[in-house]
C-alpha cells in the first residue's frame, strides 16, 4: 500500500515585518490537509478519445484539499474546461454555504502528486475552486480508498490508498 506522508511548514511575517517560522499545527489549520495532485480526463474516456483519433489534454498540476465532507470529488470547472473535459450529467449541488444549484458532472482522473496510483472519480462534481487556490476536493468517493491519519497537534497528514 503506497503512503505519503506530510509535514506542513510555513513562514509567517511579524507586525515589525519581521519574517518567522509558523508551527506546522497552525500551518494545517490555517491551509487544511491539501496535496498537490495532477487531474486528467478519466481513463476510459480517454482510451475512448485516442481511438476515435480525437486529442486528449495532458493532465492539470495544482493542490486538492482533502474534504471529508464532500460525498464526491469536485473539480475546479475552469481546470475542467481547459481540459476539454466532456459533461456527462447535470445534478443539484449544496454545500454549507450554498443552495441546492445545478453543476456539471465530469469523469476524472486524480493522482496525487507523490504516490503512484491514479484514481478515477468517473462523476466528479465541478465547483468554483480556483478562488481557493485549488484545482479539486478529495470527496469520499476518493477517500473509501484510502487510510489517512490527521495528526494536528504535529502539523502532519498521512495518506494510504
């Protein structure tokens, strides 16, 4: 089972400007448990593209926040427009902060930069992300396979799929 395993770590600057190391706890809390992670178009949809002669768009680097709130994966939907990425159905979204809104579904491919396995997420839910500073949320549909431990006191996240 291949295990990545993390170690937030940022740099703060002082009312004087002053620069200075932040604890990687608070590094965590303020940035959340995010991995750097290349999205692609999913395999099956891919191999379907290539044979129908048509261009498949590399894959989109960028971080994805680990959201265990988020039944599905989410893509950010400008990455997914760059990556031409075909609408495949059209469902009611909520979150938190939102009312139930219709989004596009995609088929993805997510692998996390680091480890050597792809994950397709064949109904990957688009969002506004970029404003975040992200390209995706890694729904539960992703993390049923994987094994991740959460260690906030050290500033640490473990991930196993």
């Amino acid at each position: 089972m291949p295990v990545l395993h993390s170690q937030f770590s940022g740099e703060g600057k002082t009312k004087d400007g002053q620069v200075v190391k932040v604890a990687p706890a608070i590094v965590l809390v303020q940035r959340g448990p995010v991995f750097q992670v290349t999205i692609a178009i999913a395999d099956q949809v891919a191999t379907e593209l290539i044979k129908q002669g048509k261009t498949v768009q590399p894959a989109i680097s960028g971080l994805a926040l680990i959201d265990t709130g988020a039944s599905v994966t989410c893509v950010d939907d400008e990455t997914a427009q760059k990556l031409q990425l075909p609408v495949i159905d059209v469902v009611r979204m909520a979150s938190a902060s939102h009312v139930s809104h219709p989004t596009n579904v995609y088929p993805i491919k997510v692998t996390i930069v680091g480890l050597p396995i792809g994950i397709n997420a064949p109904r990957a839910v688009g969002a506004a992300l970029k404003t975040q500073g992200l390209i995706a949320l890694l729904g539960r549909d992703i993390l049923m396979h994987c094994t991740m431990h959460y260690n906030g006191v050290a500033g640490e996240i473990t991930l196993a799929i």
